[in-house]
C-alpha cells in the first residue's frame, strides 16, 4: 500500500450555501400554487325524518326562484320581511319561521331574507327539506 501525502479533509464547504439556500427558496415560492379557501367539501342530507310543529306555532316565509317573497301567503318584497316579522314576533315571540326556498332559488335572494330574518331577531328559525323519497321534481 503506497501512502501519498495528500490528506483528504472532511469539510463542506459552506461559503455558497447562503445562495443555494436562497435559490431554493426563490423556487419553491415560484412555483407553490396559492388557492383561495374552498370551505368544506360537503353533500347536503335530505331529511329522513319529519318533524310536524302546530300550524299556530309557525310563521312561513316561501321565497321562489324568481325571488318573490310570500309571508303567511301574502306577497312582500324582501325589504319588508324585517318590518314585518319584527311586528309578528312581537305579537307572540315563541313562533318558529319556517323558510322555504324553491331549489333554484338564488342563493343572493336566500341570503338576503335570511339578514332581514337576524335583523328581526326571528333565532328560531327551521329551514324546510324534501323527504328523501320525495327526490322526483
């Protein structure tokens, strides 16, 4: 076995790791794709089960596809359901609204009843759903 003298070190080097470091970086944030939060990736349940409440205890509100508001079967727009349901639950604060949207309804024309229904402080508030072997329509 022939010796030389060279020594091998057992070093790294260290002077460009700043920069590799920071090229990495530059890359990865490049190409990293940033998406906007998406919400939950649910299915919405038909109901199952129904549960019937007296006709005295329920106020209904039916907003169809086109947007039209009906509150006990008379025609409001949806800048009066606040007024309106403010005066009813005053009458008697114990009423359950019962909300029924049409399935087309825009969900813009859902949102907005549903922010005058808070403004009236209407908390009780049961949200209408087809019986799961009521699918055809």
């Amino acid at each position: 076995m022939i010796r030389s003298g060279i020594q091998a070190k057992n070093e790294i080097p260290t002077a460009s790791m700043a920069d590799i470091s920071f090229l990495l970086f530059i890359f990865f944030v490049s190409t990293t794709i940033f998406r906007m939060e998406t919400g939950l990736p649910i299915t919405l349940p038909r109901a199952e089960t129904v549960v019937s409440q007296k006709r005295e205890t329920v106020v209904r509100i039916w907003v169809d596809r086109t947007g039209q508001v009906s509150i006990q079967d008379k025609l409001v727009g949806i800048s009066e359901v606040r007024a309106i349901m403010t005066r009813i639950l005053q009458e008697n604060p114990a009423l359950i609204v019962a909300f029924n949207a049409d399935v087309r309804t825009p969900n813009r024309d859902v949102s907005a009843v549903i922010e005058e229904l808070k403004k009236a402080n209407a908390v009780r508030l049961s949200f209408t759903a087809a019986k799961q072997s009521d699918s055809g329509g």
